[in-house]
C-alpha cells in the first residue's frame, strides 16, 4: 500500500476515471454543434429586427412562458459557453423591461455559471488540484484567500471573458458558495447596464440604425465600474496591510 494506485489523485479516496469527463465531453460537444448547425445566426440583431413583433406579442400572451423560456435558453448557453451573452442581455431588457431583465438575466447567468463551475471542478477541478506544483499551490492559496474580492473583480471588469472566469475558480480550488455568491451579486452592475441598453432598443431598430452593444460602455459607465472594482479591491488592500504590521 506504499504505492499509489496508478491513475490514482493524490489526498483523494478514488483514482481518476475517464468516465468523470463525460459531462465535460457533453458541453464540449454542445459548443461545437451550435456551429456546426449554424445556431449563432438566430442570435444576432439582424433576426430581432425582423422578429421583434412576435417575440414582444408572445411576451405580452404567455408571460410566464416567455420568461421561462428565455431564462432556460440564457442558463443553457451561459453553461455551455456559447458567445451570445451580451446579445441575450440586451435581448432581456427589450422584452421584458429593466426590473425583470436584470432579475431574469442575473437569475439565468447565475445558474448557468454555476453549472459550468461545477462539471469543471468534478471532472478535472479536482485532479489538477491535487498534481498542483509548490508554484500553483502558492496561486491558490493566494487567490483563495481573497476569493471573494478578486471574483467580485473579474465580475466587474468587462476585459474579462465570462467563461474564463466561470472556469478559473474551479481550477483554484474556490468554495462553490463564495463563487455564486460572487457571481450573483458580481454581475449586476454590467447586466443592468446592457438590459437598460435593450429598454431603448426599440427606437433604434425601428430606425434601421447599426447597433452595437459596446456602444454601452460610455465613459460614465466605465468610472462607475471603475469604482466598483476600487472598493473590491479594498479587503485584499487591509489584508496586506494589516497582514504587514503583524510581521
């Protein structure tokens, strides 16, 4: 019993299996089909523009299935890592106004996030933790003890892709509360601003007019996020600071 059985994850009770990576092959295999069939054209403001009559009729006729509908489709693209987060965003505000679109939205990225979070640390999370060298470990003792301030961060700032930071924390060895409620609460700001975007979409696709959502990100919207990221970072700041006058 010296040895460790081949294949087996050190500080673990079972070996790693290749059969743990069939959630993982199903979100892969997901991603790929949504362009193999050519699923990403419905997601455009091309199709809305054409669309928008029935999608705001089925929305005033079938409101809960409207909202239902909507909030699966978000969590299951936000799970499988399909680039129409900012479209569905915007989408959220046109159909169903600021207050229910910034619920459905966070509600729906949320959950489809956490899912994400969780196949990735069962299926290879964990494994990488436990082959982690001294320098990956110091990282994420690092990050571990901030967890909180520095998901907030990764939240808050736009250059961030989502699913990097959807991904990462389950690689760092971060508790599955502190990162929903990271995420909760983390994507608010930028979710409002695109569904306060999709409010006023209407008069724009009306007109005819090109619409892009990074048209958003106004200067003012930039400093406010820029804040937000500032009293983030103040926990880590007292940390260190108090963490040095102790040493």
């Amino acid at each position: 019993m010296g040895e460790e059985q081949s294949g087996q994850v050190a500080g673990t009770d079972q070996p790693f299996s290749l059969k743990r990576l069939w959630p993982l092959a199903v979100l892969v295999a997901g991603f790929a089909l949504f362009f193999l069939l050519g699923l990403d054209h419905y997601f455009s403001f091309e199709v809305l523009r054409e669309h928008r009559d029935w999608l705001l009729t089925q929305v005033e006729n079938h409101a809960a299935t409207a909202a239902l509908a909507y909030v699966a489709i978000y969590a299951v693209s936000t799970a499988f890592s399909l680039p129409v987060g900012l479209v569905l965003t915007v989408v959220g505000g046109f159909l169903f106004g600021q207050l229910l679109g910034v619920v459905y939205v966070v509600f729906a990225a949320t959950t489809g996030a956490t899912a994400l979070f969780l196949v990735a640390k069962t299926t290879i999370g964990d494994a990488l933790e436990a082959r982690m060298g001294p320098w990956m470990k110091k990282m994420e003792k690092g990050f571990q003890d901030n967890a909180l301030s520095y998901l907030l961060i990764m939240r808050l700032v736009p250059v961030f892709p989502f699913f990097a930071v959807n991904l990462a924390p389950a690689f760092l060895g971060v508790r599955l509360k502190t990162y929903f409620f990271a995420t909760l609460f983390g994507i608010i700001p930028g979710s409002a601003v695109y569904v306060q975007v999709g409010v006023g979409l209407s008069s724009i696709l009306e007109s005819g007019e090109e619409f892009t959502p990074a048209s958003a990100l106004t200067p003012d919207v930039m400093i406010a996020l820029a804040g937000l990221v500032i009293l983030s970072m103040v926990p880590i700041v007292y940390k260190k600071i108090k963490k040095n006058r102790n040493t």
